[in-house]
C-alpha cells in the first residue's frame, strides 16, 4: 500500500497559515502599524485604496532593516524578538512570532524598501505569494516602506468572503485607533483613496482619545490612577452622560497592546450600576501595565487573547478604581 503522508510545500503551509493571521485587509494593517512602532518610528504613514484589497502601504521612520534582516523578515518563524521558550514571558514588544510577514506575503504581492541610519543604500525586495522576485539595493528615506498589492489574488475563494469597502474601510480604522489610541507620542497621518482622512500630531494621552474618538468636552472624561504591587491601572472612562445603547468605544489596553477581555468589561460596567440604564455602556480607555511574566499573550497569532496568572483580583482592583473615580466626580458640582 503507497504512502499517503506528504509534506506541504511552503507556499502552501504558508497560505494556510495566513488564515489565522491575515483575516481581511485590517490585519495586515494591525501587523505592519505594529511593526513600525517596534522600529522605533516616531512618524508614521498609512495609504490604502479600495478599502484595503488593491493597495495597503505603511512608511515608517524606523530603525529599518539591513540587507539580511530584510531578506530573512518574509520567513516563517524567524523573529529578532525571542530566542527561546522563556522569551515568551517576557515580551515586551506588539510582535514576536514571526508570523505576519510570511503570512502577508504569501497572499499578495509585497514590495519593500529599507535603510538604516548609517546605510548610504537600503534594499529594495518584491515577494509574491512567497516567491522572492527582486532583490537589489536601492536609494531610500531612512525607515520602512511596505506595500501590500491585491491581497488574496491567489485565493480567490478567501477574497469572496471580505465584505462591502465601508465594513472593510471600518474595520480598518478600528485596527488603525487601537494602535493610535495608546502611542500619542507618535504622529500618525491616514489616507484613503488619495484623500488624508487622519492626521494625528504627537500629543498628550487625553488630546490623542479626544482627537481620536471626538470626546471634545475633556470635562466629561474622568482620570484613572492607582498603582498595586499587582498591576498599575491608568486611563480614562467616560462620565455617565458619555454610555451609549451600543458597545462601542471601550478599549482595554495591556502593556501597550489591545486586548479583548469580557471579564474586565464586567468590572467595568458593574461599577457604573445605578449610574447608567441597564442597557446602555460606558466609554473607557483604560491602560493596564503588568510584569509580562504574570500574562501569556502567546494564545492566538492576532494576539488580542491574553490569560492571567490570576484575574480575580485584577477584576476587583479595576472595580474599585472606576468606582473611586466615578465617586468623586458625582459629589463634584457640574
């Protein structure tokens, strides 16, 4: 009886794991905004056309790549942000699993440029679906150019699955305030079919929420600050005038990345019983800073998913803040 065991091609084991990572146009938006800010970028450009699926391009002013490191980043697995098992525990950066590169190109067309400070060239490469096509030194502004060309052209099953270019275009700027919201000291200027839809200059946290999510009237939003030997808490929630009938701004943050957390949500809510309707929600922007080995983010590639060590009484710490925090601003004469 024949063998019927084989082991997949790269370019195919790739385009299978591109599924987890590279989901619609916004995740490759998510994985290259990150990257620039793990380079250190302190300016950052966003230009997409026809809601992501022609045209993604992020500019950075980074650290940039050399010839090797820029070669090697397209590679499965290969990462400068770990070394080893343990390394997990103790991240402190948006990536390291040397995923989203490999993935991204395995369903496009990529084209990048890049150049250290001290380089006189950059490298210029050109990938599609995995297939490196070009390789050569170019002249280039310090930092990172990434255009991503006709995302899924070569699974047009995947591509029958995005929807329209307003829920794609959405979700896109959801990807692009998750990463603006909690780096205000980084400028950031989006735009989309050639017309510049954001431009956000370096500021202050609550100038950023406020630019970002139009919260124009600052005496709505209300502070957070508490420091534990567990966790540190800061941020803002928006007064009870601020809750809304739809669950939309509310943002969890940890150590600098978005998360998703029900359990926290609850606390959240919970502690604005009796000062909003049961069926409305508050707005928050809330920061957690935490020693990475009491987390492991390393639960799913778009790494939105954290565990903790223990959440019970980071559960009652946030509570007791927002309830604190609301406290003084209802006995406070508006």
């Amino acid at each position: 009886m024949l063998d019927i065991i084989q082991l997949l091609p790269d370019s195919i084991a790739n385009q299978i794991a591109a599924g987890e990572v590279v989901q619609r146009p916004a995740s490759v938006v998510k994985e290259l905004l990150e990257n620039a800010i793990d380079a250190g970028a302190d300016k950052i450009q966003l230009i997409v056309k026809d809601a992501g699926t022609t045209y993604i391009q992020v500019i950075d002013n980074g650290s940039g790549m050399s010839e090797t490191d820029a070669r090697m980043c397209w590679e499965r697995h290969a990462t400068s942000k770990i070394k080893q098992a343990n390394d997990l525990f103790k991240i402190n950066t948006f990536g390291f699993r040397g995923e989203a590169l490999a993935s991204i190109a395995a369903v496009a067309q990529v084209d990048m440029k890049t150049r250290r400070k001290d380089d006189n060239l950059g490298i210029h490469i050109r990938i599609e679906a995995s297939d490196v096509l070009l390789q050569e030194p170019v002249q280039c502004s310090e930092g990172t150019s990434i255009t991503v060309k006709n995302l899924f052209y070569n699974i047009p099953a995947r591509k029958n699955f995005l929807k329209s270019a307003s829920i794609e275009t959405k979700h896109i700027f959801d990807e692009f305030n998750r990463v603006a919201i909690p780096n205000p000291d980084i400028e950031f200027t989006f735009t989309i079919n050639q017309n510049e839809a954001v431009k956000l200059p370096q500021t202050t946290l609550e100038n950023r929420i406020t630019d970002v999510l139009g919260k124009r009237d600052k005496g709505l939003l209300i502070a957070l600050h508490e420091k534990t030997d567990i966790i540190n808490i800061a941020g803002f929630i928006g007064s009870p005038e601020y809750a809304k009938r739809i669950r939309g701004d509310q943002f969890l943050f940890i150590n600098g990345r978005f998360i998703k957390e029900p359990y926290f949500n609850h606390a959240i809510q919970n502690a604005f019983e009796g000062l909003i309707p049961e069926d409305h929600f508050p707005f928050y922007v809330v920061f957690f800073e935490i020693d990475p080995s009491r987390i492991d983010v390393n639960v799913h590639p778009t790494k939105t998913e954290v565990k903790f060590e223990d959440s019970k009484p980071i559960y009652s710490i946030l509570r007791s803040v927002v309830k604190k925090a609301l406290g003084g601003y209802t006995l406070s004469p508006q």
